[in-house]
C-alpha cells in the first residue's frame, strides 16, 4: 500500500491538516516506506519556503515520518503530458469564457432555477472562431470533458458514493496563463506514484468524482477513497487554515505533547473513547480508519488540555528526567517528580513547583490575621529528619493548640510555604522544601 498526505505550503498547518496526516500515516501502519509527502506547490504566488519548512517541522513533531517527498511544482513535465493525451483523446477543450462572461451565465442560469453548470458552449465554437479569438489576445483555459453517466466509489469512511456526472461542471484543469489547477496533478500524481489509498477532507469528494473520471481516461485505476469530515469548532463552525490558535506551531508553542494531539485526532469523530496513547505504535495498532463517522466532529481545546494532563500524570520518573533537566530542573528528584506531576497541565507548568521547591522564594506578607498563627506554627515545627508523615503530625498538634481547622489551619501554611492557594499535597511538599526554607518562610 502507498499513500499519500499532500499539503499546499500555503499557510501552517492546522489541527484539520494534522488529522488527515495522520490518519494517513496510521493507515500506512506506521511505516515510512508507505507514505509519500507530497507538496502542492502548483500556486507559486501563494507556496512559501517557510511553509514548507513549518509543514515539515509540524510532522517532525507528531513523530510522522515518510519515505518519499515531491514537489508538484518539479513535475509540471509530468502534468503537460497528461494535459496532452487528454487534448488528443478529445477531453481537454479549449474555453475563452471571461470571468465576467462566467459569472453572468451562472446568474442566468441561478436566476432560471438551473444549477449553475458549464453549458459547454465552448465545445462548438469552430476552428475559424477560435482563431479569431487568439488573434484578438484571447488565451484560452481548458476544461476537462466529463462522461456522462454514474460515478460511483466506496469510500472507506462515506461507504457507497454516487455522482451522476450530468450534475457537476466541467472542471478547469489548465488556467489562461497555462498553470496547472489542483484537480489534474494531483491525480496524475497519484496516478504515477502508484498511490493506492487516498484520505483526505471532506471538501474533496466532489473533485473525487472528477478526478475518478481523469483516472480512466489517463489510463489509471482509481485509488481507494476516504473522506473525514471536516472538524468544526465549539459553535459549530469550520476551523479555518488562518485560524492561528489551532495551528500545530501554537499548540507546540503552549507545551502541549506531540502525543496529546495524536491521540486526540486519532479518535476524534469516532464512537471510540479519547484516552492517552504511549506512542505512535499504540495509535497504529489500535487505529480503524472504518470507525470515523460522518458527521463533522467537534474539536475543543479543553479535550486537548485534558488530554495532555493526563499524559503527563502518567508519566514515569524515568521518562520525566531527560524532559526535567531539559528544562534545567537539574536537583529535581523522584520525589519531587512524584509530589507535582500530577498539578501539572503542560510539562514546563514544573517551573513553578521547581522554583517552590529549590527556589529561593519570598513569600508575601501573611495576612494580619494569621501572623500569631504563623509564629506559632514556626515554633511548632518538628525537627527533621521529615517525611510524608510530617505535615500531618505538625498540623495535629496545630490544630490542637490553636483550635484552628480546615481551611483556616491549611491555607496559610500552604501560602506561607509555597506562596499558592492550591497545589501538590502539602504532605509530599513539606519534605522536599525542608525544615531550613519552610522556617524562612514563616518568619
Ligand atoms: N493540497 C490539497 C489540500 O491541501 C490536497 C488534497 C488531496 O489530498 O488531494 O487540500
């Protein structure tokens, strides 16, 4: 099997974009030699280095990795070719419409109740007419014939499709400047890569029927289909490639785990749970690309954030220590790790605990009202060596001398020990701050 995941490097990559990579490169069973990354670079204007650059450090990023990389923009060759053998075999046509011409026959047409399609009138005007045209400067588009009759494919996600060819226009393959649109060479491409499964958006099923159609008249078997419904945000609405929050670059940038966004756009529009997934071979394992239902799923950041908490509860001392002194949280110990992973929504959220526990930290000035409180509880603390039994012993005794409770006995140790309202269970902290600092910061 090959597949294919073909990006236009005209903007960053979205959490749209990454569902249909991934779902690719799931399908392709994880395996680099089955997935080509193709590059839709035909719009010069609009293609950019540093997209390109971006796309690959986003895919970098997830852990998708492929074996074979194109560029459409290094394979016009290929497409005029093509081009060619459709003009001969009588299915690529010449059309001198304007696009003010193009758009007073669509509102003829609106305006009679008819669908705005192509009337073809192109396809009888005479050599003799056509020359007039060009010698008047007229350049010409081309437009693919479509066969009349079904066109028909079971998508892998949409199951049994069925496009009555009458119903759509013919598409223009070829601009007046002689530049390729999108449909041709991306089936010439598939076509020629021997690309066997083809997942992409929804947005795509109508120039899947087109392109079914270029498949055979070049001569080609049609790949497999399969088209996921396009995400849409928490009002309903579609989440645009400009949409800047959801692009890849932002969600790295917030700290999120690669595998976070993995696991939740692999199971994201399937009746499937959203859980957290170790790794890149879990996902392949577990993956069903017939599972993805069709109605378009929401994605909402907040599953995100749950997500990636999660997946940093769980994860173990020995994989935390590289990610800690990455973040040069070099005394931090198992302990440590233990007591705050789970305050943690993204792993640099450590800092702060990092900073509580080794820091040098001065805490506010105690409300009036607990000043006695605090002097008193600086007498009371034990002598060490401490351990998670400490807190609990010295707030016994607290609470036996001073009648406080609850909050009132809690909160303004805790706001005198690690300056927060909330936070790992302060039996775990105590310890790790120690008896030198805690006094410190009672005084
Ligand atoms: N460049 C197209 C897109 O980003 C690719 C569509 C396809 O997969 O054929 O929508």
């Amino acid at each position: 099997m090959l597949l294919r995941f073909a990006p236009s490097p005209t903007g960053l990559l979205h959490v749209g974009n990454a569902r249909v990579a991934l779902a690719n490169f799931l399908l392709a069973g994880g395996q680099p030699a089955n997935l080509v990354l193709r590059f839709d670079d035909t719009d010069q204007e609009r293609s950019r280095q540093e997209y390109v650059d971006g796309i690959l450090r986003d895919l970098h990023w997830l852990g998708i990795c492929w074996q074979e990389e194109v560029f459409q923009s290094q394979r016009i060759d290929l497409y005029q070719a093509a081009a060619e053998r459709l003009m001969m075999a009588g299915r690529l046509y010449p059309c001198y419409e304007s696009a003010e011409d193009l758009e007073y026959m669509r509102r003829r047409l609106r305006a009679r109740g008819l669908p705005p399609i192509y009337d073809r009138s192109a396809l009888k005007l005479t050599e003799a007419d056509r020359i007039i045209l060009e010698t008047q400067g007229r350049k010409p588009h081309w437009r693919f014939k479509l066969a009349e009759g079904t066109i028909a494919w079971t998508d892998m996600v949409r199951g049994d499709c069925r496009y009555d060819a009458a119903h759509l226009a013919d598409p223009v393959l070829i601009r007046e400047d002689g530049t390729f649109l999108y449909m041709l060479p991306s089936a010439v491409d598939d076509a020629d890569l021997g690309i066997t499964h083809v997942i992409r958006g929804e947005d795509h099923v109508t120039n899947t029927a087109v392109q079914i159609q270029l498949f055979e008249a070049l001569g080609a078997t049609p790949p497999e289909f399969a088209h996921l419904p396009l995400l849409v945000d928490a009002d309903g609405k579609g989440l645009s490639k400009r949409l800047g929050s959801l692009s890849l670059a932002d969600l790295r940038e917030q700290g999120l785990e690669p595998m976070a966004v993995n696991a939740l756009l692999a199971r994201l529009g399937t009746s499937e749970p959203i859980e957290p997934f170790e790794d890149i071979d879990h996902l392949v394992r577990d993956f069903d690309m017939t599972r993805f239902g069709r109605s378009a799923p929401r994605f909402d950041p907040a599953d995100l954030e749950r997500l990636n908490q999660k997946i940093i509860h769980a994860l173990s001392w020995e994989l935390a220590q590289a990610r800690l002194r990455a973040l040069g949280c070099d005394h931090a110990d198992e302990a440590f790790w233990e007591a705050v992973r789970g305050n943690l929504t993204v792993m640099a959220d450590v800092m702060e605990w990092y900073g509580v526990v080794y820091g040098a930290f001065n805490p506010e000035a105690p409300a009036e009202e607990d000043r006695d409180f605090l002097a008193q509880a600086l007498a009371a603390l034990p002598a060490e060596p401490w351990d998670a039994r400490t807190w609990k012993a010295w707030t016994d005794t607290l609470k036996a001398d001073t009648g406080r409770k609850g909050k009132a006995l809690f909160l303004p140790l805790r706001r005198a020990l690690t300056g927060r309202d909330h936070g790992p269970e302060m039996s775990a902290m105590l310890p790790l701050i120690g008896r030198k600092k805690a006094a410190e910061r009672l005084v």
